[in-house]
C-alpha cells in the first residue's frame, strides 16, 4: 500500500509502461515508480510500445513526447484510435508544457509531466491517473 499526500494507493500489481529514447530517464522513472511498487516495463520508442501494447495492455503509459521516428503525439493518437486500447491512460512527459495544449488538442491524455521531472510530482500524477483513469 502507498501512501503520499493523503492518496492511498494500492500499487501491488500495477503495470506501467515507460515509453522513453533516453536510458537515464527510463533507469530514472523505473527506479521511482518501483520503489513505490509498481511493475516497470521499459521501451525506447514509440513503435516499440505499440508492438508492446499488441500482447499486453498495462495500467498506464508514460510516454515521452520528443522521440525520433514516432513522437509522442503520434503513439498517443495510434492507441486512441484502436478501440481495445482506448481504456489506456497516458502521462506525457515533455519539456515544453505550454506547447502541447496549444499544438495538440486532439491528443486526450491523464495529464502532461513537465521535464525535469521531479520524483513527488511523478508520483501524484502516476497516483491520480491510476485512480482517476480520465484524460484532460
């Protein structure tokens, strides 16, 4: 059981999958998130967590949106597009915030995580989309 912040969360068999071309930040996101108890898989690109996602469908998504190939915004579409993966939530993880509301409206996701990305923040967004499961 998690607790932070007066959300109690239980993680035990949570599966998150981190979609992300930087090994420093896929060894950052699964160390955190597996010290608070959730499974960890871990892609380097986009089309890698589509080809993911054809055999198993986690608890949540957190996509990294600068990537080469297939950013962000298109695996984003990819998935709500396919109707067995509508159900997934997404967090994205971007440096620049402000840019994806104003560019991207027609991506639906849980919630956007600025980069650099701080632990305690990661943590509540990764809690409330679990909990709550509803895009912006």
């Amino acid at each position: 059981m998690v607790v932070k912040k007066g959300v109690t969360q239980d993680s035990t068999n949570k599966l998150i999958l981190v979609c992300d071309d930087v090994a420093d930040n896929c060894f950052f996101f699964q160390t955190l998130l597996e010290m608070e108890g959730y499974e960890v898989e871990i892609v380097e690109s986009g089309a890698a967590a589509l080809a993911f996602l054809e055999s198993k469908i986690p608890d949540l998504l957190l996509l990294d949106v600068m990537m080469p190939g297939m950013d962000g915004y298109e695996v984003a579409r990819r998935i709500q597009n396919n109707p067995i993966l509508q159900i997934l939530s997404i967090l994205l993880i971007t440096a620049n915030e402000e840019a994806f509301f104003r560019k991207e409206p027609d991506v639906k996701v849980a919630g956007v995580i600025r980069k650099p990305v701080e632990p305690d923040a990661l943590i509540g967004y990764v809690q409330a989309a679990l909990q709550l499961g509803h895009y912006l």
